[in-house]
C-alpha cells in the first residue's frame, strides 16, 4: 500500500533512526532534540521523547536475555555481567527480523565468534539461534520431570566441560530423575521425533548421534 | 459469542491451562492467545491451542502488524496469519493502534504515532487494508505512550475517535493504558475515558503497571495485580456500557494460574454485577 502522508513520512524519517537506528556516540536525547529541531517539539519534553529509544532498547535485551537465559547463566559464572555488555552492544543496530522476537538473536553466533576480547569458547556455539529456539520453546517452568513430550524437557548448558552441549532432565527406568548430556544432534532428533517439522537439516555427524539417541530412548526414557 | 472474563494464554500456562479448563471449563470464560506466539511456532503451540479451544472460546490478538507504520504489510505474514485464522475458526482480530516496525527491522515495542488528521488517515486506510487481507474484522487497541509526538494536533481520545470513526471498526478499550496515560500525562483518567468512542468497545483489557523511578513515568508492564484505580475506571465502563468481553492481561513475571483466577474472580465482581447491569440498561 502506498500513499504515505508527507507529513507521516516526514515524522518516520526523524522517529525510525530515534528509536532503532544505531545511535554511535550519540545519546537518546541529542537524538530526539534533532527529531524536534526538524518536526517541532513535543509538549512532553526531550527527555520523554528519548524514553522511546530506551523503552525499544529495553525488549530486545529482554528478547535476548529469554532466548538466551542459559548461555548468561553459564557466562555470568565465569565473566559475571559480560553477557548483559555484550548484548547491549548487540541490540544497537540488530532488530528482529519478524514479530517472533526470538529472530534478533540471527547472527549472534558469528558476532561472537569475533568478539575482542574473546568470548568463551562454547558461547557462540550455545548462541546457534536454530538450538536456542527449540530449547527456548521446550521451556517449562516446572523443570520438566514428565518427559512424554519434548516440551518438559529442561534444556541447561554442560559448564563442567568445555564443550558444546546440553542437559536434559529425564526420568531413568526406575523413575528417578536424572540428567543427561546431549548435543544439538540430539536435540534435533528429539525434536524431529516431536513432531517439529520446521528444523535445520543436521550434519552427519550430529544426524547418527540425534538417532542412536532417538533409539536409546525407549530404553532410557518413560514411555507416554 | 464471546463474553465474560478471560485470561491469556501465555506459554508458562500451556499444560497448565488446558489441564484446568478440561477439569473446570468455567474456570474462565475465554481466552485470549497472541497470534505471533502460534502463527510463528510450531506443533507444540497447535496442540496446546487446540486444547484450549475444546473447552472455552479464544480471541487472537496480534502486537506485530504495525497499523500506523510506514513499510507495506508483510505479506508472508498477513497471509500466514489469516490461514491461521481461519484454521482455527477465529472470527475477529485485534492489533494496536501504533507503530512498531519499519523496512522489515521490528522494534518489539508499541509506538505512539503523532495525534493528527493524517495519521488519523493513514491509521485507519492501513485497518481497512489489514481487515480485507485478514478477511475478517480488526478491532484496535489503544496502546500506552509516554510522549506526545512532535506535530501532534489532537488529544488521544480525539485522535482514536477519528481513526475509529474512519476504518469503522471496534474498540479493544485497554484501561490499564489508559490510565498509565493519564497518569503520566496529568489528565483526568475518567474525563479521557468519557471522551472514549465507548459506542465502539468491543472487549476491554485490564492490567497492571509499575512506577519507573529511573525514567520518571508509570510503565504498563503487564506484570502485576490490576490497581484498584483501574478497577474503579471499569466499574464506571461497565455502569455507562454493560458488560463486554474482559481480558485479565498478565505477561511479565507470569504467576500461577491461581494467582490470575484470584484476578478473574475481581473482574468478574464488577462485570457481573447486578446493581451495574441495572444502571447501563434501565
């Protein structure tokens, strides 16, 4: 649809960079006392105006902080507040890219990957967006003891080890709960086994780990 | 058709609230899902959707169409939407009057437009435009906003009234908003809730909100008990109006379901009052 007012569009021209352009060394308010130098000022005030760009900055951290609720966790014991510093470098100039909010974190791996001072080594791997949304989705808050359905399962990062990987929470044969170690393969299969359709293909490797564990499952896991 | 008092249908709850409402289908009398959550995931949210909608009606509410903005529709999301829609029997559809994305990067905030007859224009063309591809219609909610924005020529309640007036469609008359304006902004909650298009409310949404020291205003966090003052306003609502479908809306800091059922059971004393019935149809 076209036909955008000259006035509207004039008004989008100062607000999209206010509130989501990257704003470098300027802050909120010098950004909105420029939008009112152009438009005229806000009965509000500069300060109230510059909320906006805050208020924007504030859900994308939140977005990413549920995305990636274990890889802070893991982070915050080693390098306590390095994740929340990383993000708020992050949510200056990345957006998400649908109404799922979970979409911001798309390149977050490789951003990373190449950050100075470097990160831990297992962070971009636990940043891989395809993982953090399954095991954003499979969140339960009750900790998952029923592991009928992937949606119980309990998703936390392995940080005895320096590797990429996953715990879930499952009952043993005896009814015990306990914790198991699994990778994105695994999780994948899981998922696949689920009835997630909508998943990254896996690669060779992690497709023969995803179904020997997909195989041990009935032997390992209760039964719905 | 869809009345009394609902709850949200939020991701904490998904066993949950199935669970309940298959025990007690009158535990609440409807729910309230948000679109982007089942429209974007998977077979997981279909499922749960689909157990809620075995025992009690629900209403599909959107926060990602950006009504006022300035970038055309996504149509892989309109399109994507209105399957959803219609797979699962939704009749209506309701969004927010603001702004929240432009050229495909997506806030993931509400934002105010400027209150004039353009955007007044532009708001209402882009409700009609979104109802004709939904193919079914979209009431609007007035959102909260913390500044008005420069260029802006109306009140709030003006300006929806025009932008109401020029797509024709229904109110979802948010009084937790509209009270966080009208404490952040000076003005008389009941005064702005008189000049209300009410003839148009179709659903009211109720909540709570948190004074923000750091920024100096009242946020409408959806993370707490409604305040006895909103309850007051939708007490005045219901007098002037009579009952409407009404949303106990809670999205942060999800408690139990017994926590919002406590919730509920207020609302429900006001909408279902006697005393009120009596004085909106004489």
């Amino acid at each position: 649809m076209s036909g955008l007012p000259p006035s509207l569009a004039r008004y989008f021209e100062h607000a999209v960079p206010l509130v989501m352009g990257s704003l470098g060394e300027l802050d909120d308010e010098t950004r909105a006392g420029w939008m009112q130098a152009s438009l005229g000022d806000s009965p509000s005030g500069t300060a109230r105006l510059a909320l906006a760009r805050g208020f924007v900055r504030w859900q994308a951290r939140h977005a990413m902080g549920a995305l990636y609720a274990r890889l802070r966790r893991t982070w915050d014991i080693e390098e306590p507040g390095r994740f929340d510093g990383v993000v708020m470098q992050w949510v200056d100039g990345h957006h998400a890219s649908s109404g799922d909010p979970s979409s911001i974190g798309a390149g977050f791996d490789a951003f990373l990957s190449a950050l100075d001072p470097p990160a831990p080594p297992w962070a971009p791997e636990m940043a891989d967006l395809a993982f953090s949304q399954i095991a954003f989705r499979c969140e339960h808050p009750a900790h998952g003891l029923r592991p009928h359905a992937l949606r119980f399962y309990q998703f936390v990062p392995q940080t005895t080890e320096r590797r990429p990987a996953a715990w879930v929470l499952s009952l043993a044969d005896d009814g015990r709960a306990q914790w198991v170690g699994v990778g994105k393969g695994e999780v994948l299969a899981l998922a696949r086994a689920q009835g997630e359709t909508d998943l990254p293909e896996p690669s060779d490797t992690e497709r023969d780990a995803g179904e020997r564990f997909v195989r041990e499952l009935s032997v390992r896991f209760v039964p719905s | 058709m869809i009345a009394g008092v609902g709850i949200g249908f939020r991701r904490p709850h998904f066993d949950a609230l199935p669970a309940l409402l298959e025990a007690r289908p009158t535990a609440v009398d409807f729910v309230e899902v948000v679109a982007e959550t089942f429209v974007l995931g998977g077979p997981h949210e279909a499922r749960a959707l689909e157990r809620i909608q075995r025992c009690v009606p629900v209403l599909a509410h959107g926060v990602s169409s950006s009504i006022g903005g300035p970038t055309p529709f996504d149509e892989d999301w309109t399109s994507a939407l209105k399957h959803w829609l219609e797979r699962h029997r939704l009749t209506e559809f309701t969004e927010h009057l603001s702004w929240s994305s432009a050229g495909g990067a997506h806030s993931l905030e509400l934002l105010p437009l400027p209150f004039h007859t353009d955007s007044a224009r532009w708001a209402a063309a882009r409700t009609r435009e979104l109802s004709e591809r939904l193919e079914r219609p979209v009431w609007l909610e007035n959102t909260a906003f913390y500044a008005v924005q420069p260029g802006s020529e109306q009140d709030l309640s003006a300006w929806t009234t025009e932008v109401l007036e020029r797509a024709d469609c229904g109110l979802l008359l948010d009084l937790a908003n509209l009270w966080v304006n009208a404490v952040n902004h000076d003005r008389d909650p009941e005064a702005d809730l008189l000049a209300m298009p009410l003839h148009r409310v179709r659903q009211v949404h109720l909540a709570g909100s948190r004074f923000e020291e750091a920024w100096g205003v009242r946020v409408d966090d959806h993370a707490s008990a409604i305040p006895a003052e909103v309850l007051s306003l939708y007490q005045k609502l219901m007098a002037r109006i009579g009952p409407v479908p009404t949303l106990v809306e809670w999205d942060q800091s999800i408690p139990t379901l017994d926590v919002l059922l406590d919730e509920v059971a207020r609302v429900r004393a006001v909408h279902s009052s006697r005393d009120l019935l009596d004085e909106a149809h004489p």
